[in-house]
C-alpha cells in the first residue's frame, strides 16, 4: 500500500503527475496548512489513473490502467475491455476473443501495440484475437474513439493499442510475479497460470528495460448444437402443407487445451534530455488442442416427399432417407506473433521534434496433420424440432413415425438399434486429413515531424507519413475419401498394409466407444484412442490420394494477397482561447491490393474409387488487383471551461479495408455440383441431381454428361470479392466529462457515423458469372473440363458474397458514471445506446437493414466494496442481440416468389406465396447476453495480494437464430454454444 499526500485531482493534473505518486504542494493563503493524506489502491487506483491519461489526450478515448500495484482490475485482456463504455466482445469458448467499439464488428476495430499493426495468421478476418495477449506485459490498454491524422486511420469502430511494460513509464524499480489455476465446470481440470513482469532503470535513469514472461494452460468444455454453417434452412412441401425446416441438426462437444506462452522485452536509451531510443521485441504464441465429437442428424439427404410429418404450428418434423452421422475431429494448431519494432526521437533547437519508427510483425499459423474419422447410418427415419433457442432429433421407429405421420408406409432400411446408445453398424465411411497454413507479415516504416511555437495562436504543426507492406499467404491442403474405396490405392504405403486394408472397411461396433456429456449427443462415440489407432492405421488411405492436391478442398481457401499503403498527413493544434484548443489537419492514403485463388468444382460422382486423382476441376483466377485512395481531413476541439470540466468534439473520417475471407479471390460451387438435363423444360428435383446416371443411366461417360446436361441454377456459390473497396466513414463525436472529485465522474458522449461503401455478407444472391465484379474464366472451365458445361449468362439462384452496399448511419449515446462512497462501497457503470440503418443495395436488399454487428444496448454495471486490504466486485454486463448475416430480398426476388405462386396454383397447387427467393427469413441474429462476474482480492502484506474470479455466474451462453417467418412458426436457432462458468484463484507477489 501506498500513502498518498495529494491535492484534488485537477491540481495532480495541472502539475502533469500521476494521482499515484506522491506530491507536496502549499496552499497559497497559509503556509502552514495540513497535506490531506489520501490512500489510493486497487480499483479506485486504477480508475483514476486511466481518467487522467484519457484527459491528456489529443482525441477522445478510454483507458484500463494499472493501479500502483501493478496490477490490472481484471486479470485477462479481454475482460477488462468489456468494462468500458460502447465495448462488447466475441467470445470463443467462454473467452473474450475480439472486441467490438460502439456497435461495429471487430473487422472495424484495428488493434496496435506500441502503435504499431500487429499481423495475425490465426483468421481470415483483420480482427485480432485480444486472448492471446496476457494482460501481465501491458502496461495500460487504450481504446481511441475518434483519431487524429497522425494515427491509422484503418479503423471505423476505434483502435485498441496496448502498450507493453515500459520501466520509463514506471520511473522506478519493479519485480511482480502471479501465479494462478483456473478450473471450468465442464472441464473440473485445472488450468495453471505464472507470470513474470519488471522494470529497472540503469546508469542513473538514462537505460530503461521492461520485460515479461507469461506461460498458460487453460482447459475447457463447450458444448453446441448448429443448424448449418453454410446452408440455409428449406422448404419442404408435402401435400398441402409447407414448412420451413433445418438443414440439418449438429450436436458438437469440443473439447480444448489451450496453451499461451508470450514474452516481451521494451530496452530504452536515453542518452541526454533531448534524445531517446528504443528497441521492443515482443512474441506470443498460442497453441489449440482441440477435439471435438460431432453429431449430425442429416434431414437435407430426405428428399421432399420422404417428409410425412411438418407440423409447423408444434414445429416438428418427421421424415425417411435421414442419415446419422458421427465424427471424430482431432486437430493441434499453434498461432504465433513476434513483433519488432526500433526507433526514437529527437528533439532540436526552436522547437522541432522528429519521431520514426520501423517496425515488423510476423504471425503464423501452423496446424499440421489435423484429422477425423466419421461414421454413418443410412436411411433411416428420424423426428426433429426447432424453435427460438433449441434445435432437437432423434431417430424413431419406422412404424411410431406412421403412426404419428398418419400414413400407411415409411420406408428404411437403416440397421439401427432403437432404444440404445449402441449404434455397432456405423460404418467407417469417410478418413479426413488437413494440413493447414498461414502467414501474415507486416512491415511499417512511420516517420513524425514536429514544429512547437511558444508564442502566437499555432501551438504545433506536425506532418509525416508512413509505408506499409503486408503480404498473407493461405494453403491448406485436404484429403477427404470414402476409406473403402481408396484402400487399394493408399493402404500398400501404410505401416501395417493388412491392418490398412482391414480397417478401412470396419464398422463402430469393432472399437471401444463411451458416453458424450453433451445432452444432445444421443448415441456413444469411438474413444480417443481408438479414434486416434483408426486414423494413424488407415491415413494412407488418404495421403496417397491426390498427390498433386488438386482436390477442391485442397484449392478453395488458397491465396496469396498483397497490400502496399502509403500515406501523408498534415496536422496542426491552434491555441483558439486560454483553455480550448483546435486540432486541424488531413490524410491521404492509398492502398494496391492483389489476390490470387482459385475456381473450382468439386467433380468426384464419375470418379474411379480406385483412381490416385483428382478429377475436381481447379483454374486459377488471375486479373484481381484494385487500388482504392481518399483524403481524409478531420477537425478536433478540446475545450476545458473549469477544472472540473472537459468538452470535445471532432468531425473526422476513418475507413476500414476488407476483410482477407471476403476480399480474397475465390469461385467456388459448394458441395458436389447439381446437374440438369439440358432437354427439360424445367430444372426440378427430378431433372437435377448431383449424379447424372441419376438422371440418365446412359450418361456415364464424360462426352455423355456434357453432352446432355448443363450446371443448375440451384448450385450454391461460395465467391470471394477481390474488388471489394475500403469502407469509409465520416464520425462526428462530441463529449461532456465532469471530474467533480477523486470520488465521482460522470461523462456523456454523443457520436454519429456515416459509412459509404459498408460491406456486407448476403446469402442468396441471383446472378450470373459474368455478373460477379471480377473477371471469371468461364471458356477455360469448358475447354479444360471433359465433362461440365457452363453456360455463359446463366443465373444461379444462390450466390453467396460481400458486396459494398450503398450507405450506413450508426448514433448512439455514452454514459459512464463511477463513484467512491467513504464506506468503501463504489459503482463503476456506463450504458451505450445505438441506433443504425444500412442500404445494401437495391439488387441485394429492398428496404433498409440494421447495420450488422450492431448491439442496440450494451450496459455494464460494477457495483463493489473495497479498503486497504479487501475488495470485492460483483460486474454485470448485457448486450442486445446483433445482426450477423443477412438474406437477400429484392423486388426481382418478390416477383419470381408472386410467378411461383401463381404457376402452383394453375398447376392445381397451393397457391400461396412462399418467400424462397425473397429471404429476410435467413437473417442471422446473435441473441441478447447477460454475464455476471464475481472478483475479490485480498492484500495478505505489502508484497502478497491473492484474488478469486467466477465467470459466468449466469450460466449465459451464445444463441444464434434465423428470423425466420409463418412458415417456420417464427424463429429457428442458428447456433447455440454452452461454455459454462469458469472458476480461478491466483497471487500476486511484489518482490520489489
């Protein structure tokens, strides 16, 4: 504990020091006047010091801070972002992953350290993933709302830098380890944590090294049950009834050993007051174990007149030709960042300061030899439900589905075992092998010049620039077989070829199988070492295949982009009255961005099982560079009309580039091609269908397949847009902070945002190839294909795409208000209200959406007790639900629905409209949240301090659901995962 001899907050701020340190000041009416003695620890400590380091800021912002401990309210990056007002988070497996600022998704947020980009090879998105960041090497975390031209301006939403152990921040001597174990219900294993972190100053202050170390491991359970990641739900008609029902059902039980080691290393050289230097190297690595079991309840193998139940008042549905499916999954990755970074700065004669930076960042991720084996039953009949928050399945007895269908006969033929957990006839029917990498590199030279006048209204002109390259590079390649049927080709390679050859046509009944915990896992799965005996015996079978990975699933997510930004900026601070200031100035960028990808096809149904290759058809796509540039001026005034008031507000523009999945070159027909007879006159199920002897027995060779049928339109289309352009956004925010006291504070901030050009996902686009924004070699698919045929101009009725819609507008309202009562009692709070609307476009969407990621609500309240010794939280915080993917709905889409329905009813059908073309109904929403955290510590002596975290007290877990419409009674869940509460006790030591 520290004793504190202050004066009121605005004079720690006028004399430029830290409420934290110790200052000595005489009132000016009487020199012998008593110091108040103010003891400042804990979680006041840190709020006070995080209010004057965003008061001293040129644009508005909001900062976690350490207390004079060294310690953090909250031991984990993430969680102590949530507190902050406008941040809400996305959570993997019950951890904070990515942040969200003021409604907008985590692609709009940029995170830096030290101000610089960090590369990330853990995802296709630009947003970082904050838990691989300890919070034991930082030393403060700010978020900036609204940016001066000076920063990066990538960045719509704000900008999260954090900023590692500086012992020139620290101005003193430190040593602090921490030690902890953590324990998830789901799991009941625990999870051991230890850190390390200091700073010592050297050479009487002139070379100052902060370092850190941190190694953990943190196991979990989730649990999760998912429509479909990829397809949306169907209609099914039957009789006169239709419905819309899931794809699918999937019960997923993952499973996670998550391990993080980081290390940072800050060494500063000050060789005189007008000269320093520095060299900070930083690394984190992350590595997943992770091993899921999933269970499928396959409805989208049933054809439409195999349902006999929709009962869509009850939600339920019951139908033949359904497949249950297992799998297996086994996969080990590591993700790893190092960063560094060189530079200083220099100060001269009349003023002038240069500030330069180089620095590099480098992420890989490395997950090789991730595998899965699945297991299968075959037409079966089975039940289903689905409702707002629930999806449910389970296999029925052939004649219980007649009885409750009404109906004479379902047919099966599936070997199933009603009324056992005990599915021994499972087949061994597909071997999974991936070897997954990717590589993000970063480099940045940035370069500061300041001019300072002492007199006159120009307090400052400043100007620069910077150069930044940054180069991914995506290559996975996969092995996906039916086992049985690639056996002659990989089992003679195999250690053990006989055992090859004999397990490749096994069946589950010949392992060892347990009891899921997952609720919703209605059947045992193979064991973990069985599981891992199966793939290791067998994997040959796979790896032999296709040796010059030219398989789909071995091209589609291939890439290589390039992004080269340069810009300049001219900045200057204007001395507009004794106590406001105005910041003028203005930026302009440009950015050349390239792509390479792949088209593909997945073409296996004329495949010999006894072939070595691949006959998917591959084409690399070429022609896909953009450049984009724009002046970004801005405007920011900074007005303190007393000591206990602050005013601001800054008119200024921002963009946000593409993020890598949606912008990387890529057409790719999802599934197994759909084939029509090119004689029919209509493309229905029954002349379409992914096997041409299907349609025609006599097509079996390939002259005979291209010959007589063409590519359906109902083929669903996975494109990734290269000619996507950065969003842009004008931002206007304004801000009212009261600093009554050391004990109350109270802030009010306004903002709007503009977004022209916002991207977007839409998910049931009509278009043709020729109409995609990029060049698509349609004639060398034909003349390399000895089988397919693409017809030029035709529309395919399901493409799914980021586009740059047309305009977005974001307002909303920040509150924030904490006090600090003499009792010990304190409430830290803040609400965050949003309201947006987005024109996509008129060939996506004919009315206007919310924007998506937006949460309407996000409120957090802290209410806790603490003194010298003791505090306690209890933290809440809620989210509204937010708009994730959208339909597509045009009026085009609202006219072909109208001519359906009319052609139905001619037909003597129902005559109804049925909205399969106009999808608002596949709106994906993530349902509203509430969590509620316990966390007290307790300072044993001046060196130990021991603290105690339960996470999720609410049980809360994330829900997904489509909007849904009369067809489905209302909403059908998407998604629901269960990651539990989470329990952890550490220490903190103080050695120095």
């Amino acid at each position: 504990m520290n004793n504190l001899k202050v004066k009121p907050l605005a004079l720690a701020i006028a004399l430029g020091l830290s409420p934290s340190a110790l200052v000595y000041a005489q009132s000016d009416s009487s020199a012998d006047a008593q110091l108040e003695e103010v003891i400042v620890t804990g979680v006041k400590a840190a709020d006070l010091n995080a209010r004057e380091a965003e008061r001293s800021k040129d644009a508005f912002s909001s900062i976690i801070s350490q207390d004079d401990a060294g310690n953090f309210a909250d031991q984990n990056v993430a969680e102590s972002l949530q507190r902050l007002p406008g941040i809400t988070l996305q959570k993997s497996e019950g951890e904070g992953r990515y942040v969200n600022v003021r409604g907008l998704g985590a692609d709009f947020v940029s995170v830096t350290m030290n101000g610089s980009e960090l590369a990330s090879g853990g995802g296709d998105g630009r947003a970082f993933a904050l838990d691989a960041i300890p919070a034991d090497m930082l030393g403060s975390i700010e978020v900036y709302k609204s940016l001066t031209p000076d920063q990066d301006l990538n960045s719509i939403g704000g900008t999260v830098n954090v900023k590692t152990v500086s012992a020139f921040d620290k101005k003193r001597d430190t040593l602090k380890l921490k030690a902890q174990v953590n324990n998830q219900v789901y799991k009941d294993q625990l999870s051991p944590k230890i850190s390390l972190s200091g700073t010592n100053l050297l050479f009487d202050d002139r070379i100052g090294i902060g370092y850190s170390v941190s190694t953990e491991q943190r196991n979990s359970v989730n649990y999760e049950v998912r429509h479909h990641s990829t397809t949306d739900a169907r209609y099914i008609t039957n009789g006169n009834t239709t419905a819309l029902v899931p794809y699918q059902f999937e019960a997923k039980q993952e499973e996670g050993e998550r391990t993080r080691n980081a290390a940072s290393l800050d060494i500063g050289f000050r060789p005189t007051n007008n000269s320093e230097y520095y060299l900070r190297l930083s690394h984190t690595s992350y590595q997943d174990l992770d091993v899921a079991l999933r269970e499928y309840s396959r409805f989208d193998t049933s054809s439409a007149s195999e349902f006999v139940l929709l009962d869509v008042e009850n939600k339920i549905m019951g139908a033949a030709g359904t497949e249950l499916q297992h799998q297996f999954f086994i996969q080990d990755g590591v993700a790893t960042t190092d960063s560094v970074a060189i530079g200083g700065k220099n100060n001269f004669d009349n003023g002038w300061e240069i500030e330069y930076d180089l620095s590099v960042s480098k992420g890989e991720w490395d997950k090789p030899g991730a595998s899965r084996v699945q297991f299968r039953a075959r037409d079966m009949p089975m039940i289903g439900g689905w409702g707002p928050n629930y999806l449910w399945s389970m296999p029925i007895e052939r004649d219980h589905l007649e009885y409750l269908a009404g109906v004479d006969q379902v047919l099966s033929n599936a070997p199933y075992n009603y009324g056992s957990r005990q599915q021994p006839d499972m087949g061994f029917d597909n071997l999974f092998i991936e070897d997954s990498f990717r590589t993000d590199d970063v480099s940045q030279l940035k370069i500061d010049i300041k001019k300072e006048f002492e007199t006159g209204k120009i307090n400052y002109i400043k100007f620069g620039g910077t150069v930044k390259n940054r180069e991914r590079d995506r290559n996975k390649d996969r092995w996906s077989v039916i086992p049985s049927d690639k056996a002659s080709i990989g089992c003679p390679a195999a250690e053990d070829p006989e055992l090859c050859f004999d397990l490749a046509s096994s069946e589950l009944g010949d392992f060892e199988t347990f009891e899921p915990a997952h609720a919703d896992i209605r059947h045992n799965f193979i064991t973990y070492d069985d599981a891992r005996y199966l793939i290791d015996a067998t994997k040959t079978a796979a790896t032999e295949f296709d040796k010059n990975n030219n398989d789909q699933d071995s091209v589609k997510d291939d890439y290589v982009l390039t992004e080269d930004v340069q810009n300049i900026y001219l900045m200057a601070e204007f001395a507009t009255s004794d106590n406001s200031t105005l910041i003028v100035g203005g930026k302009y960028e440009t950015t050349t961005f390239d792509s390479t990808g792949n088209f593909s096809i997945r073409w296996d149904r004329n495949e010999d099982s006894s072939s070595a290759t691949s006959d998917d058809i591959v084409v690399p796509l070429t022609n896909t560079q953009t450049t984009y540039s724009d002046f970004l001026p801005s405007i920011h005034w900074k007005y303190e009309p007393r000591d206990d008031l602050l005013v601001r507000a800054a008119l200024w523009t921002s963009f946000t580039r593409p993020n890598f999945s949606d912008s990387r070159a890529s057409v790719e027909f999802s599934g197994r091609v759909i084939l029509c007879d090119a004689n029919a006159v209509e493309e229905t199920s029954l002349t379409c269908d992914d096997r041409p002897t299907d349609l025609n027995s006599a097509w079996s060779s390939d002259e005979a397949v291209k010959a007589n049928t063409v590519i359906g339109k109902a083929n669903t289309l996975k494109i990734g847009n290269p000619s996507l352009k950065a969003q842009y956004a004008t931002n206007l925010d304004t801000s009212l902070t009261w600093y009554a006291s050391d004990d109350l504070y109270f802030q009010a901030a306004l903002f709007a945002k503009q977004i022209d050009g916002f991207i977007a996902e839409v998910r049931g686009q009509e278009m043709s190839l020729e109409d995609l924004p990029f060049y698509v070699p349609v004639e060398t698919i034909n003349e390399s294909s000895p089988a397919l045929n693409l017809i030029p101009g035709k529309v395919y009725d399901d493409v799914n795409m980021s586009i740059n819609g047309e305009v977005a507008h974001v307002y909303g309202l920040e509150l924030t208000y904490s006090q600090y009562f003499n009792s010990g009692l304190f409430i830290q709070s803040n609400a965050t209200f949003i309201g947006s609307s987005a024109d996509v476009g008129s060939t996506v969407r004919e009315d206007k959406i919310a924007l998506p990621f937006q949460a309407d609500e996000t409120l957090n309240l802290t209410v806790g007790w603490e003194n010298d010794d003791v505090s306690v939280r209890l933290i809440g915080n809620y989210r509204s639900a937010v708009l994730e993917q959208i339909g597509s709905c045009t009026a085009a889409n609202k006219a072909q629905d109208i001519a359906d329905a009319a052609a139905r009813a001619e037909a003597g059908g129902n005559g109804a409209i049925i909205p399969e073309s106009c999808k608002k109904w596949a709106d994906v929403y993530e349902d509203n949240t509430f969590g509620l955290d316990f966390k007290a510590t307790w300072k044993v002596t001046d060196m130990i301090g021991v603290y105690f975290d339960a996470l999720n007290l609410t049980g809360d877990r994330s829900v997904r659901y489509y909007t849904g419409n009369e067809y489905s009674n209302g909403k059908m869940m998407y998604s629901g995962e269960d990651f539990g509460t989470s329990f952890q006790l550490g220490v903190n030591v103080k050695i120095m």
